[in-house]
C-alpha cells in the first residue's frame, strides 16, 4: 500500500470517526425526546480505498411499532368505557348503602312491612312516602346520568373524528416531505419521527394499518381495510349525527359493524361501545324495572279506576306502553299521597284512588301492596336479567351487572396496559437510545480518531524524513 493510499485511508477514518461522534452527541442529546427514534452512521467503501459516511439511518422495528400501536388501541377503548361509567357506577353506590337504588327500594319494602302491622300509624305511612320519593329520586338520577353520558359520548365522537383528521392530514404533509427529502439524512429522520409520533396518536383514536412505500410514503388504513392516507391524499372521516355512523366518502367504518371495513380498537370504538350497546342496555333496565314498579303497583291498588295513575306514575300519568322509553327518568309518586302536593297520607292505607278515609287499622291495602314485593314480576327478557324475577332480585341483579361492566372495562385496562408497557420496552430497547451503549461508542470512536490520528502522523513523519534525505 503507497503513502498516498495510507493517506487516504486515515484522512477518510478520521472524517467518519468525525461524523460518528457527531451521531453519537446527537443520540445523547435527544435520549429524552419524545418519538426519537436512535440514529445509526451508514458507511460504505471509497472509490479509491478508505470509508466513506454516506448518511445515517433510524434503528426501526416495524412488527413492535405495529404491535404497541394495537396494544394502544385496546387499551383507549377500554379506558372510554371505564372513565364514561364511572360517575354512574359510582351513583349506584356500594351494598347496603341507604342512599342508592338498592337501599331505598329495601327501605320501601321494609316500611310497607310495617305499616301492614300497624296501618294506622302516621309515621310509617310518612316513612312509605319519603322512601317511594328517594326511590323515584334515585332512579331520575341514574337515567338523567345515563342522558348526561351519553351527551358526553357524542360530543367526543365528534371530538375524535376532528382529531383524527388533524392526524390525517399531517401524516399526508409529512409523506410529501419525507418523500422530496434525501435519503438518509438527519432531516428525513427528524421527518420520519414526527411522522410516527403522529401514527401512535392515531392509534390511540382507531386501530390501524401501515404500508410504506419505496419512496418513504406512509399509506395508512382502518384495521379492517377502509384507505385513509395514500400518499399526499388523506379521506376525511366523517360523523353521521342521524344515522349514528362513521365514514370516509361514501365508505362506512362504524365500528364493530358486521360487513363494514372498519376498526375494533381506540377510543373512537369505546365511544361507540357505549353508544351503541352498553348505554342502550343500561337504560332499558332501568326503564323495565321503573315500567314493573309503576304496573305492579298499579295492580295491586284495589281503589284505581281503568286508567288512574297509581302510587308510582309517569309523571302523574297511568303507564303508557307507547312512552316506555326514558321511564326511569319521568317516574314520580302520585301527588295523591303526598301532604306537600296537596294529597293525604291516608290513601298510602286506603289505595291511592281512594276518595274517603278508611278504618284507621285496615291492612287489606298495604299487605296488597307488601305483595308487589314477594311475588315474581314478568320482566322483558331483552333488559337481560331473565323473564321472571321478584323487584328485589331484578334489582340487584341490574345493579351488580351496570358495575360490572365498568369494573370489566378498568381491569381490562390495566390488563391491556401491562402489554403495551412490555411491547413498548422492547420497541424503545430497539428504537430508543441506551445512554450505556451511546457512552461506550464514544470510547470506540476515541479509539479510532487516536489510532487514525496515530497512522496520519506516522505518515507525515516518514515523509519529513524522505524530504530530508533528498
């Protein structure tokens, strides 16, 4: 080998050796930003010998950004689920609290227990009243809370889908950037890492599906297939108040939705969850223990006329088959019973129609009324508690099913989120920068720059010694 080539070689070491440490301090100096992917220096051989730095490139793992990206999209849908419910699971309280549902429908029956023993009692008769009231109360406030969720639920619908295509449209900019940048260079990975970034806050919105091509564009996809970027073009996703659906063009991607190209996963498929299923079902329950409640009383007072509202009303009305919905929300005790409203505690005894005052120790109505409790109601099997049950049984069963259902969407959160903490460790193992490793590469680039150094200064010695000979 000439000295010339030698020249070559560790004129050329050194310029790598330069522009690794260069690499290196930037790997450092970015270790704790967030969506930094690691930079490694490409290096290829010159032309005439020595190395060549020819740019760098991100050390990527697809198959762990594809699979922390799902993980994320199954954690924020239960997380929706979990956190939408939980100011209603809380409302309907906890075993033997007084105040819930539960508690006041018990104190109800316990009080129309012994106001059958002792009817003529003005304070049990008072105590039926206050204990039908905090019933009817209770149950407004769990339907009102359903109503109140669900308002919450379309309005982060519409949130999303204006954050989704934000996303959308900044991952369709970035790919013409990426795409008119040069290959392996500091930019284009500056580029590249934004552009993730904007994936995984995607994915915590809908799962989804990447392709990139040779030219570095990013093509994105609903889980199930619907294109939502291709190259520079991104499809607006849009929300259908009157039809309840999601599309993209003329494209439905409701969730969950048999035969629709859609998604499973995010927060846009909690939101539906809910929408869909979960607040549906909570509200039938409601409103088909409230229809029972209002029926059963209804047949059992002996002093109604066809037609006459009973101790339980919809809003002073007799049950309407028609206006079953919302039930639960409208259901009132009849002001005929009521002091405060202008009625008399007596019929409370007596039966709500009642038009005169009875026997003071009369107990025919009230154990009538007892009766309501013990004896099993015909439910609508839809509400999901069977076809026959006793109010108490329906009721408990109602309850421990609506807090299950938030309980379930929390667990499996944390479930969910375990996975996606493992993935992500690996993903950053691979993709993030190890302080450790990066400090170890500066001992082996001191090392070369010493040993390049070393051959550029033995050459430059041995040609003074030349030149001096001549």
């Amino acid at each position: 080998m000439g000295i010339s080539t030698a020249f070559r070689n560790s004129s050329s070491g050194l310029s790598v050796t330069a522009r690794w440490a260069e690499l290196t301090a930037a790997n450092i100096a970015n270790a704790n930003r967030e969506g930094y992917v690691r930079r490694s220096l490409v290096t290829e051989s010159g032309p005439g010998g020595g190395v060549l730095a020819t740019g760098l490139t991100r050390e990527v793992n697809s198959s762990l950004d594809r699979l922390f990206r799902s993980e994320l999209a199954g954690v924020a849908r239960q997380e929706i689920i979990a956190s939408q419910l939980d100011t209603y699971s809380f409302r309907l309280g906890k075993p033997g609290d007084t105040l819930t549902m539960a508690g006041q429908f018990s104190n109800l029956y316990s009080s129309f227990g012994l106001l059958s023993n002792s009817p003529a009692d003005t304070s049990l008769q008072n105590n039926v009243l206050a204990s039908a009231l905090g019933l009817a109360s209770s149950l407004n406030d769990a339907s009102n809370t359903l109503d109140q969720t669900l308002q919450s639920v379309t309005a982060g619908i519409q949130n999303d889908v204006t954050t989704v295509n934000k996303h959308l449209n900044k991952i369709a900019q970035l790919n013409i950037q990426i795409a008119g940048s040069q290959q392996t260079t500091t930019q284009r990975a500056d580029l590249q890492d934004e552009r993730a970034k904007e994936i995984d806050a995607l994915s915590i919105l809908l799962d989804v599906n990447t392709s990139t091509d040779t030219r570095g564009n990013v093509s994105i996809a609903t889980g199930q297939g619907t294109v939502l970027v291709d190259k520079s073009a991104a499809f607006e996703v849009s929300y259908d108040t009157s039809l309840g659906q999601l599309n993209v063009g003329d494209i439905e991607i409701t969730p969950n939705k048999t035969g629709v190209r859609g998604f499973s996963g995010g927060q846009l498929a909690g939101w539906f969850d809910l929408k869909d299923d979960v607040l549906p079902q909570m509200k039938l329950q409601l409103d088909e223990f409230a229809r029972v409640l209002v029926e059963s009383f209804e047949a059992a007072d002996s002093s109604l006329s066809v037609g006459q509202a009973g101790l339980f009303t919809d809003q002073g009305a007799a049950y309407n088959p028609a206006q079953q919905e919302g039930l639960a929300g409208r259901l009132t005790v009849n002001s005929a019973v009521d002091p405060n409203r202008g009625g008399d505690l007596w019929r409370i005894r007596d039966g709500v129609g009642a038009t005169t005052e009875g026997a003071a120790g009369d107990s025919t109505q009230p154990l009538k009324f007892l009766a309501v409790f013990e004896t099993a109601q015909n439910f609508d099997p839809q509400a999901g508690q069977g076809s026959s049950a006793e109010l108490l049984d329906y009721l408990a069963g109602m309850v421990a099913d609506q807090k299950l259902v938030q309980v379930d969407a929390q667990v499996k959160v944390e479930e969910l989120g375990t996975k996606a903490q493992t993935v992500q460790s690996a993903r950053l193992g691979v993709q993030g920068v190890n302080l450790d490793a990066e400090l170890q590469q500066l001992t082996l680039i001191e090392q070369s720059y010493a040993a390049n150094a070393q051959v550029t200064q033995s050459l430059t010695q041995m040609l003074d010694t030349l030149l001096a000979a001549v």
